[in-house]
C-alpha cells in the first residue's frame, strides 16, 4: 500500500469522524464547551505551561464543573483503555521517539493493530476527549485533529536551541551533548508523526491561534496570554 493511499485512509477515517460530531452537535451543546491543544518542541516547557493553565482555569470554572485535566503521556494510556488494546503497545503509541524503519518493520512484522490503526485509535480519543471539554491535549498532532472543532484553542510553543537544551539537561540529569542529541532526536519525530500520518507540517504556525516563545515569556505570561485568547473568542497572534 503506497503511502499517499494510506495518507487518504487516515484523512477519511477523520472525516467520518466530523460527521458523528456534527450529528451529536446538532442535539446538545457540546460544542460550547473549551479545550486546548498544546503542540510543542522539546524543551519549550509544556507540562509545566498545561498544568498551570490548568489550575488557573480549574479556579475559574463554577463550583461542581468537569475538572480540567492535562492529557500528555497519560493519553497513551486512555488510548489503550477506550480501544481495549494491551498495555505491552504502549511503546508503540509515543510520537517523538519511533523511527520510520521501526513502522515499517511493525507492518511488516504483522504488529496488530499496526501503527496506521493505532494513530486513528489515537485521533478518535482526542476527538471524543475535546469534545467532553475541559481538557488541555499535549502532543499527537492534536491541533490537526481536531481542527474543525470552533471551541478549541490551537497554542505552539518554541523556544531557542539552547534554551531547550539547558532545559532538557536540567530536567532529565544529561549531559549537554546528551540533551543536544534528545532535542534534535524528540523534534525529528515529532516532525515526522506530523508529517507521516496527516500530511502536515509541525512547525506551521498557520495551524495555531497562538505561538509563544518561552524563551521570552515565563510560564505565568505563557498563560495569561493562552487565558486571554481563551476569553476573546478565535482571535490568533504570536509573541
């Protein structure tokens, strides 16, 4: 199967997607609800920004409302629970570490689901995620995903070189020639998930309403903006 049909597979299984969506929207008004996409590169510090966001926005919210809850690794694990998948895929599932080699030997190996399966699992739990609300979704190219939903906001954060790379030396114990190689290596496959399985480019900033440099901004001012842009609708800006 060439990659530009398995490409057209993914992008209609999406588009079957859309139309359950716009059905149940049709009969109740989940659409009002807020979420968030934070697509990232390494080291720019979106944990920390999405949990933040979180607790900021879980103060906001009235008494006895769905609580806010950041999915980063723990959506592998949802994943693997709506779909009833065994837990041993769970390193199948990563976007930032697989190589295009490891895919093809998964397909040719007979890996079951194999990764194309796997990523539509993936795509269906952000959806169904986003549109419960009050869910900030880090990573797996969230912001393609669900793209046509109106009540979610699309954020990028970037940071220079050596910035993320100080960051990822400090956070993780490495050596700087070791966190130089996890930057490079963690942003290449990011790029690639991207790229692979929905066409699109990681690093567009066309497909966000923001794209933050926390080089520049502290993780408070990275959410004073995000919350900002939450409250005046679908404006788009970066800073």
């Amino acid at each position: 199967m060439s990659k530009q049909l398995t490409l057209e597979q993914c992008m209609a299984f999406l588009n079957w997607q859309w139309d359950g969506i716009r059905r149940a929207a049709a009969s109740r008004v989940a659409l009002s609800r807020t979420a968030v996409t934070i697509s990232r590169e390494t080291g720019a510090g979106a944990h920390a920004v999405a949990t933040r966001l979180a607790e900021c926005l879980q103060a906001l919210s009235p008494r006895g409302s769905r609580p806010w809850t950041v999915f980063d690794r723990n959506l592998i694990e949802q994943v693997l629970e709506d779909h009833h998948l065994p837990a041993r895929l769970a390193e199948h599932l990563p976007e930032d570490t697989s190589s295009q080699l490891d895919d093809i030997l998964d397909d040719l190996l007979g890996l079951c689901p194999d990764s194309w399966t796997l990523v539509q699992d993936t795509a269906e739990t952000i959806l169904r995620l986003a549109m419960l609300g009050h869910v900030i979704l880090i990573g797996r190219a969230a912001a393609v995903v669900t793209a046509r939903l109106p009540h979610v906001l699309h954020v990028r954060l970037v940071a220079p070189f050596e910035v993320r790379v100080a960051r990822v030396q400090a956070d993780r114990k490495l050596s700087r020639q070791e966190a130089e190689q996890v930057v490079r290596r963690e942003d290449r496959g990011r790029a690639r998930y991207w790229k692979r399985y929905y066409g699109a480019d990681v690093n567009d900033p066309l497909l966000y309403h923001l794209v933050l440099n926390t080089g520049r901004l502290s993780c408070d001012e990275a959410v004073a903006v995000i919350l900002q842009a939450m409250r005046g609708g679908s404006g788009s800006g970066r800073a």
